[in-house]
C-alpha cells in the first residue's frame, strides 16, 4: 500500500475572517489516487468524508495501531520530514488500538480507546493531537481499573519511547525530542522477550519489573521518572501552543449552512441572560475579535479588539439588521474600536482536560482601563480544534442533530464570557479556532547548548533586533531588541535608556525567567532592572530535503506584541500568515500579516576562533518563504483606519490608523556570538 501525502495546513477560511496562505510555508498537496480506501498509516485517506487524521505530539514514527476491530488490517504512524510530524488516520467512531509489533510474534499492547475522544467529524483543514497522555488513558482504561494514573502510565510510554531513541543514537540525551524510529532493529529486539506484554501488565506492574523489560528489551540506557515527566510536560505544551481566534461573523445567518461552514465569532450584550434579541433596541451589543497564542512554555498572551453599541440607524447605515451578521458590520462602520490586552497567563485552555476553567478564568483587559475586564470563563476544545458558544455549532462539532438540546453537563462546554468593571455589565459566547499548530524542533537547524555535542556549535539563544517601518511614513522606524531563547520561544530584550557599565550589555545582562527581568550594570555602579515580556515562539524549523526550497535551514516565527509598554508597536501581528478582509463587499483593504522565517542558514558556516570571536561575522535575515520581505499589520489600528473613513473628525483613530502595518526586517545584536559546547 502506498503512503497519501498531506500537508499540515496554515489557515482555515471561514466566512468573513478570510485567512489564506500569503508567503506561507507549505502549499497544498494533492493526494494520490488509490483503488481502495487505506493508506500504510490510515484505514482512510484525511480528504474523504468521515476520515479523521491525527498527528501524534511526538514525532515517532512506526508506532502500530488497529482502527475498530479489525485486526486483519495493521497500520504504522509515518513520519513526514515536510511536515514534521507522524500521522496516522481512522474513520470517525472507531476505536484505536496501539502496540509495537516484534519481527515476528511478540508484541507489546498499549490499550484502545474511542478516536472520538480527540474528534468527532472530520477536518481536512487541521489534524487533531493525539498526545502520550491519551495513548495513556487507553491503557488506563482497558480491563481493570487497577495500576497506575494515566500520568504516570504516559511517564512509562515517553521512558519507552526515549529509551528507543537512544539506545538507537537517535537521541542526543533524555530529555531531547526528535523523531524517532521504531526500525527492524528495534521489533527484532522486541522478540527477545519470553511473552507478549499486555496493556494491563503495562499498568500494573512494578517499577522494577518496567524497568527489567525494557532493558531486556532495548538495551541498558536508563531514562528516570523526572526526565520522563520533564519529556510529557514539554509534549503537552507543544499540542497546546498554537494561535487561537474567533471568527469575524459578517455573514452570518440563521441557516443550517451558516452553521456548518462557520460560526458567530465572540458577541454578546448587556443581557446577564445572553439573551440578545436583535429587535430589543434597549440592548448594547458587543463584537469581539483577539489573536490569542500559546507559547512552548504553556503561556497565553495576545491583543484583540471590541465594538459595543446599540441598534441604531443613520443615513449611511439604515436599520436593517436581520441578522447577527448586519448587526456586527454594522457596528463597524459606526462605533469607534477598543483595544483588548491579555498579558502572558497560564490559564488558559488546559493541556490535559482541554478546557477552559472558570477560576481564574482568562482575562482581557479592555482599553485604557485597570478595572473593565472581558473574563472567557469556560469552554471545552473539541476536534483539538474549536470551541462552540451555542448550542448549534455546538452539535456540529459533536457529530449530534443540529436542533438537539444540550445536557446540563454538556451546557458547560460552552464557550462563555463576561465583562465587567465599566459602565455596563456584558456577556456573551465565543466560537473559537485553534489554528497553527506547532511542531518539535529539529535540531539541524534549531542548535542549543542542550542538544548539540561537545565541540559542535549552537545559536541559541539569539540576541536580535526587530525593525519595524510604516507604511504612512517610509521613514520612521522603531526598534525593538528581542531574545529566541534556548526553548524557543521569543521574549523582548529592552535596555534601560541610562549608560551601561563597561563590558556590560544585551547579550550578557542578567536575566531573571521568574520575573522576566533583565538586570543592567550602569556606568554611575547602580543596577537597574528592565521588564521584559513574551511575543512569540518558533513554530516550527524546516530543514533541506532533496528538493533545495527557500525555506531550507530556516525557523518559522509567530508573534503578538501584547502590552502598553511597547507603545506604538501595541497590538502588532507577526508571522500569522493570513489576511483579515475587513468587510464583505470588498471595498476595503485586507489586513495582510505575512509569514515570517528566520534564516538560520549562513550561522551553519560561522567559525568560532580560540577567543571566542566569530568567523565571518554572524548573520541572519527574515524572509517570507517566498524570500520576500515580512509584512507586519496591528488589527486595531487597521479597523481605526475603517472607522475613520466615515467619522473624519476622530483624529485619534487617525493617528492610530498610521500604525496599522509595514515591512520587518531583523538583524543580530552587535554583541552576539555563535558558541562552541565545551
């Protein structure tokens, strides 16, 4: 059988909210055809209807499973260099059941459990996470209910799995990810076993006995529970971290095709109840819209936007508002936007239950004030996907009839928000997309101290400058300093504005990860302490294939600058690879946030001399995967400029409309070096 090609995608277009590629990473492939429906790593091809794909959260590739009861048909998850994942695929309402096979009988079962558990209709457009910890619960849940917690099933499987790759010099120490491969080698092996190993023996047997059979099995490399537990946290994260946003819903309706193909986005009004009738002309209705994106340490941060106001009509805009979709365009045009900040937070949607808790909730800080909050106090992610704020939706993504109602448990799977602290009191729902999912990084081209060998040089982490130009002013440019960390991600590396000490500087400051402080010596023997804050992290690195592709050695970069401190650059959108049309005539500009790649490239050939300098100097550039230059945009600043065009007497959406977008570029900071691992 052959092996269906498919890429991961980088956009979902729903109604309004139009996002597609624009300098993306990848285009789209078109599969095979085949005369039956199963593929080496799927009973189903990902483009038919009720065929769910998943990607694993760790690239391991040859992983065996069974989808239903059919145990005639053995499938393996494959690996894709391009896509930097192993997939695997089932229709929807089956069960899946995983083990490793030997080279000849002996096997080692790891449970089954319903695919409905990550997903229940299919999604061409993204692939679900099937994570170690759901491959756990299956194990948990088979036969008895005695043994171990998932959790400490899921440390056993990653000790497994690390174990493979480093006694298969996959792996450079414990706690790294990279793909590995359960090869000939390593089922041969599986054969020295004197019986097969059950799922229940999985989870029952003692800690010693777990560790005898994987040294009979794999060889004496010893991976511990806190290396483990180390490897699933970082797992969980990496199936979390993601860019997550409601849908603009300009076009919605009532119909059952308006359902299917998209959603209301985040809306509500001053009714405690929820209840916003469009004819109750006594009601304030808000509309909503925020990029939200979780980093590879588990926090959420982003900037976003509101409008709240009443039904009312003018000249230019008549009382017509029939639908969610009128009411919304309408208050567009007519109300004057507010920006929404949410500073890095941790509780946002949990990596195990996926669900959004009610305390602490996540919290938007509305405008300029300390006291009006816009607080997303529940919602459940299904499909690893979506989040549904009404009941309609809601069954669709569920796989139940449309008109079905919702059970007390299941009403708790809503999306649901409040704001409060203003003038008035809101509440509302939120449909909401988890777009852009990150990978594991490769260490060809992503190099750190922790996963190069001795001798062998590393990047990370990189001290850089971004510059961000206007298109309103050619001119003017504003430079913000920044840090790609060793796990990652991207935080703000600011200087105080006083003189530094001699010797001291960006690259060598002290910086404290508990308060993302950066301490400064200054020239007068005081110290000062920078606040720095979280923007970003690499989504994935792509590294050359047989093919010579733009993107070779280079690591895709997202970005939400979210905090008043960073003044005009506010709210600016990097690395998203879509574009926002702002209304549905098409008359106004789209907001084009293009696609952002480190180029890592020229960094590979950097000599590092006795005393530390580098040869030649160290260089890097930030392209689209076209080679083309990054284009940055702000949201808020984009939707001023809308509102401006009909009240020409708001200077201050004027001026802020100057700050909607322009072109990237990012140089190293003058005091880094490439270094060598002792």
């Amino acid at each position: 059988m052959k092996k269906t090609k498919k890429i991961l995608p980088l956009a979902f277009s729903t109604l309004a909210l139009m996002l597609y590629g624009c300098g993306g990473e990848s285009a789209n492939i078109t599969p095979e055809k085949y005369d039956d429906n199963t593929t080496v790593n799927g009973a189903c091809l990902s483009t038919m209807s009720g065929c769910l794909e998943f990607a694993l959260d760790y690239p391991l590739q040859g992983l065996n499973f069974y989808c239903a009861d059919d145990t005639t048909k053995p499938f393996k998850t494959a690996l894709n260099i391009d896509n930097g994942v192993a997939t695997g695929a089932c229709k929807t309402g089956q069960k899946i059941s995983f083990f490793i096979q030997g080279e000849k009988d002996r096997q080692i079962e790891l449970g089954e459990f319903p695919i409905s558990r990550i997903g229940n209709v299919t999604a061409t457009a993204h692939f679900p996470r099937l994570t170690i910890l759901d491959i756990a619960e299956g194990i948990k849940g088979s036969t008895s209910n005695n043994g171990l917690s998932s959790e400490a099933i899921a440390i056993r499987l990653v000790q497994m799995i690390q174990a493979i790759g480093l006694n298969n010099n996959e792996l450079r120490s414990a706690t790294e990810i990279y793909p590995v491969m359960i090869d000939d080698g390593t089922r041969k092996a599986l054969d020295k076993l004197e019986k097969n190993i059950s799922a229940e023996q999985i989870k029952t047997m003692s800690d010693a006995e777990f560790d005898a059979l994987l040294a009979t099995w794999l060889g004496p490399k010893k991976i511990s529970k806190p290396e483990a537990e180390q490897v699933l946290n970082t797992l969980l994260n990496i199936a979390n971290a993601a860019v997550y946003q409601p849908e603009f819903s300009l076009l919605s309706s009532d119909s059952l095709s308006s359902y299917i193909s998209g959603s209301e986005g985040l809306v509500g009004c001053s009714h405690p109840n929820r209840e916003c009738s469009l004819t109750d002309n006594s009601l304030t209705h808000i509309l909503g819209h925020f990029i939200l994106m979780t980093d590879r340490q588990g926090m959420t941060f982003g900037s976003g936007l509101q409008w709240k106001g009443k039904i009312q009509g003018t000249p230019q805009n008549p009382l017509d508002y029939t639908t969610i979709g009128g009411l919304n365009a309408h208050l567009i045009r007519s109300i004057k936007p507010v920006q929404m900040t949410a500073e890095a937070q941790s509780s946002w949607i949990d990596a195990k239950s996926k669900r959004i808790a009610a305390e602490p909730g996540y919290l938007l800080k509305i405008g300029q004030s300390n006291a009006e909050y816009m607080k997303i106090e529940q919602g459940r992610l299904f499909n690893d996907y979506m989040i549904a704020g009404k009941a309609r939706f809601y069954n669709v993504l569920t796989g139940k009839k449309i008109d079905q109602q919702l059970t007390e448990a299941e009403q708790r799977d809503l999306g649901l928000w409040t704001q409060t602290g203003g003038e008035s009191s809101f509440a509302g729902t939120m449909d909401l997309y988890k777009l852009y999912p990150i990978t594991h990084l490769d260490r060809r081209v992503f190099k750190t101290q922790d996963n190069v060998q001795s001798k062998e040089s590393y990047f990370f982490p990189l001290y850089a400058d971004l510059k961000f130009s206007f298109n309103s002013d050619p001119n003017r440019q504003i430079t913000l300093g920044i840090v790609i960390d060793e796990n990652g991600d991207i935080r703000t590396n600011r200087k105080p504005a006083a003189n530094l000490a001699s010797g001291q500087n960006e690259c060598s400051a002290n910086y404290d990860p508990a308060s993302l402080t950066t301490r400064y010596s200054l020239q007068d023997s005081q110290s000062v302490a920078v606040q720095q804050y979280r923007i970003g992290t690499i989504s994935r690195a792509f590294i050359p294939t047989a093919v010579p592709k733009t993107t070779d050695n280079t690591l895709s970069v997202r970005m939400v600058l979210a905090n008043e401190e960073l003044g005009d650059l506010n709210g600016a959108l990097i690395g998203m690879n879509s574009t926002i049309t702002t209304s549905n005539d098409g008359s106004s500009e789209s907001i084009v946030v293009g696609g952002a790649l480190v180029n890592v490239n020229k960094l590979l050939n950097v000599r590092v001399n006795a005393d530390g300098s580098n040869s030649p100097a160290p260089t890097v550039s930030l392209i689209d995967s076209e080679g083309k230059t990054v284009k940055w945009a702000n949201s808020f600043a984009s939707f001023n400029q809308i509102y401006s065009t009909q009240n020409t007497t708001d200077e201050e959406s004027k001026e802020l409309a100057k700050l909607a977008g322009g072109d990237l570029s990012l140089t190293l900071a003058d005091c880094y070096r490439v270094k060598v691992k002792s």
